[in-house]
C-alpha cells in the first residue's frame, strides 16, 4: 500500500511486476490507506471465491 498523497515509493515501483490501482471517482484526491487495503482485501478475497 501506498502513501495516501503520493502513492508508492520509486524504490518499490522497481520491484513490483503487476501494479494494482483502485479507480478513483469524482473529484477525489486521495483514499485513506486503510481504506484502499480493505477495499483490495475484499475485492482479492471476492475474485479467490468465483
């Protein structure tokens, strides 16, 4: 997870092979990076069970 402002770090971009990203909607700037891992949890956890 990243930074709630500004994403991930350079040094973590290099070693990551698949990014994921949450779409934002509307006007927003940035989730709560509670939020987003909840979010990514819940979605991973839904696509694991089809």
């Amino acid at each position: 997870m990243g930074n709630e402002g500004n994403g991930i770090s350079e040094q973590i971009q290099n070693v990551i092979s698949k990014p994921v990203t949450i779409p934002r909607a509307g006007q927003a700037e940035s989730l709560n990076v509670a939020t987003a891992t909840a979010i990514f949890c819940s979605e991973m956890r839904r696509n694991t069970l089809k």
